[in-house]
C-alpha cells in the first residue's frame, strides 16, 4: 500500500495529570504505540466506517492525552478494499515492516476474520469496532481480539425479535454473500424459527460487485413473506431499501426489516422510504448528554458525516486500549498483545460514547442494546435527529452466551 493512500497522525503527551500512569514505562520503550486502522475509504463502507472511523481513532488520542496519559501515539491507515487477501496483507506488513502493535476498525467480517489470525500469530491485538460476525468472540474467538459492542448475535435477537413479537411471522431474505451476511441471516432465522415463525425464501448475491437488487426484490415478493429480511449494511442496505420501495413490497403489506442498519444509512435515504424502520444500535448521538459531548467532537471533524456506532465503537475501544497499554507500561505492553488485552478485561470501561461497561473474558464489550424508530420527517428537529427509542435491552441479555459457539475463552 503506497504512503499516499495512508492518513498518519501523531499525538504526544507531555503530563501525567491524575490517571497515575507511570511516566517511566511510557518512556522507557523509545518508540512510540502504534495503532493501525484498517477500514474500507472507497467502498460500500466507507460512510458507516471509513474516513470518520479514523476521525474517531484520532479523537480518542486526543482524549488520552488531554486527560493526562503519558504515551507517544502514532495512527496510520489503510484502505482495505474489502478484500480479506489485501487486509491480511496490509496487517501483515504493519506489524512486521512498521512497528504496529494494534489493529482498530476492520469493516467487512472476511477481512477481519484473517487479521484476527495474523494478530494471534504475532501476538498484537485487533481493536474490533466494525466487524460483526459472532465467529469473532464464538467459534473463532482470540485472547488478542476485542469486539466493542456489536455482533449479528445482538443484531438478530433485537431487531429479528421484535418483528416477529409484532408478528412478522414469515421472512424472506436478502443477504450479501459472505461472511456477515451469512452470520446476520442465520442469527436472525435462529430467532424467527424458535419464536414459530418460517423462513420462505433467501436469495444471496455477490458483495461487492451487486448494484442492481431487482431480480432479488422480485423473488421477495413472490414468497408471500411477511417480512424481508436484509442481511447487508452500508449502501448496499441503503439501495436495497429504495429498490423494494420501488418494486411496491411495502404496498402489498411486506414489512422491511433492515438487521443492521446505522445512522448514516438512515441519513441517506428519503424520509418516505425510511420513516417507521425499526433498528438496534448501542450508541445513538442524542442519547443523553455524555454522548452528545461526544458527537460534537466527532461532528467537528466530519461535519458531513455524523458518527454512528461503529464510529463510537473505534473511538472507545481506542481510548481503553491505551488507557491498558498506560496501566501495563509501553515495554510490556509492546511486547504482548495478549497482556494488553487481559488488562483491557480486567479494567472496567468508561468514555463518553457508551459509558460505563466491561470487557467480558471471551473479548465481547458489554452495552446496553437499544431498540429505535426512524423517525417521520416532520418529527425531525434536523437532518441528524432521526431515531426515537422504543426498547433498551441489559447488556446481559444482549449479547451472547459466554462459550458461545464452542469458544473455550473464560469457561
């Protein structure tokens, strides 16, 4: 990847204030800790992750040393194009050639399942913000891995829930054909089927290179679905909205269940198209006052782009590595990724974007789950007041079981 398609940023740290870091083990090492994000900067992510998730790694630097943590921080990032080779490639050659001791963002669950090996392999930590597959704290868990706040899991049993409680009893889906929304489709089934609904149909269809959603809509609506289901995100999730608006399905009484749908993507659709959608998130702006601080900062530096929850997620899970790689010291920290993320567990979280919460022993962040609305247009004091909350769920009912999926972390 040449230089020019990296964003570097650097932020050093002169006091100490009141976190009682040890100013010692911040200087000792010579070099600074350097945090790689990974994200997608020209694809179909690039809103829901990209350009603002590196925005929000910046922020979370400043935070650190604004509140007096005594480390020399270097980010640099990378567009991985949503492919898992060019990704691991990327991974590979920070860690090996350029000093990077962790990886933060990683959109696309393909992507980040392959730097989640390469960061056990070379024993770095990978700071999850938004990849969602289950496999990452399931099947395929790490003691090096960290997934802040969102998983299909989560995204199934609060989005699939509701629909089927308010009964939408027979789906249809539309899933992008990989990992995420493989992992989004059968979370969700699970929920529907063991709630007595059915499953009528599925179409998959290749990511990224699918533009054009007719053929899929056609065979929606043919199933006599009640609900269609759309396992995808980003503007993938945005123009198979406007597709089955125009195919008439919600006017033959079909119900749109977007599974992971985000603040940018309902800032891109038409108020028509997206009023009365109901959707999960474990960050909203406009929550309560500690995260609308948290907004301004962020709106600040991408005043186009309002952070949504993984935007949240970078930012925290940043600001709780480096408050661990301050309480472990610089040396220690660099030399084992998997110490930084045991101290991570061990410390309990808190930062603006989600408050207080945990690390859980199998890497899974617990927070809150909220159920929202988007909101009718004129219900909307501006473009980016868009959700109303309906539900909140305990963080102990929102995410997985611990050993979920055969993970043998913390039994």
């Amino acid at each position: 990847m040449a230089l020019s398609r990296r964003l570097v940023v650097t932020g050093l740290v002169a006091g100490l204030g009141g976190l009682g870091f040890s100013r010692r083990s911040a200087r000792a090492a010579g070099k600074p800790v350097r945090i790689g994000v990974l994200t997608d900067l020209s694809g179909p992510y690039r809103d829901t992750s990209g350009p603002t998730s590196v925005a929000c790694v910046r922020q979370a630097v400043a935070d650190f040393a604004a509140a007096g943590g005594g480390l020399d921080v270097e980010v640099v990032a990378a567009d991985h194009q949503n492919k898992a080779d060019i990704g691991a490639g990327i991974a590979r050659g920070w860690i090996d050639t350029e000093g990077v001791d962790a990886i933060a963002d990683v959109p696309n669950s393909s992507v980040a399942l392959a730097v989640a090996e390469i960061v056990r392999e070379k024993d770095k930590v990978l700071l999850e913000a938004s990849a969602t597959t289950v496999a990452l704290t399931g099947a395929q868990c790490s003691p090096n891995t960290v997934l802040w706040s969102l998983d299909t899991y989560l995204l199934g049993q609060s989005t699939g829930g509701a629909m089927v409680k308010s009964g939408g009893d027979s789906w249809f889906f539309i899933t992008a054909d990989y990992t995420f929304g493989h992992s989004l489709e059968e979370q969700t089934a699970r929920v529907v089927e063991a709630s007595g609904g059915k499953v009528l149909g599925r179409s998959r269809y290749p990511f990224p290179a699918t533009s054009d959603f007719s053929a899929y809509m056609a065979a929606a609506r043919a199933s006599g679905a009640k609900v269609l289901g759309l396992a995808n995100a980003g503007a993938d999730l945005v123009n198979c909205i406007k597709e089955a608006h125009e195919f008439g399905l919600t006017r033959v009484g079909m119900r749109i269940a977007p599974l992971e749908m985000f603040l940018t993507d309902a800032h891109a659709l038409e108020p028509a198209e997206s009023a009365g959608l109901a959707c999960s998130a474990t960050f909203y702006w406009d929550l309560n006052d500690r995260t609308r601080r948290f907004a301004r900062k962020i709106v600040a530096r991408t005043p186009q782009n309002w952070p949504n929850m993984l935007h949240a997620s970078a930012y925290a899970v940043t600001l709780h590595y480096l408050k661990a790689v301050a309480a472990l010291g610089v040396v220690e920290a660099k030399a084992s990724g998997r110490r930084v993320v045991a101290r991570m567990k061990a410390m309990p979280t808190d930062d603006d974007a989600f408050g207080a919460g945990a690390i859980r022993a199998d890497g899974r962040g617990l927070f809150p789950a909220y159920l929202f609305e988007v909101k009718p247009a004129a219900a909307r004091k501006q473009p980016w007041d868009l959700y109303t909350l309906l539900a909140e769920t305990p963080a102990a009912q929102a995410v997985h079981p611990l050993g979920f999926d055969g993970c043998p972390l913390g039994r």
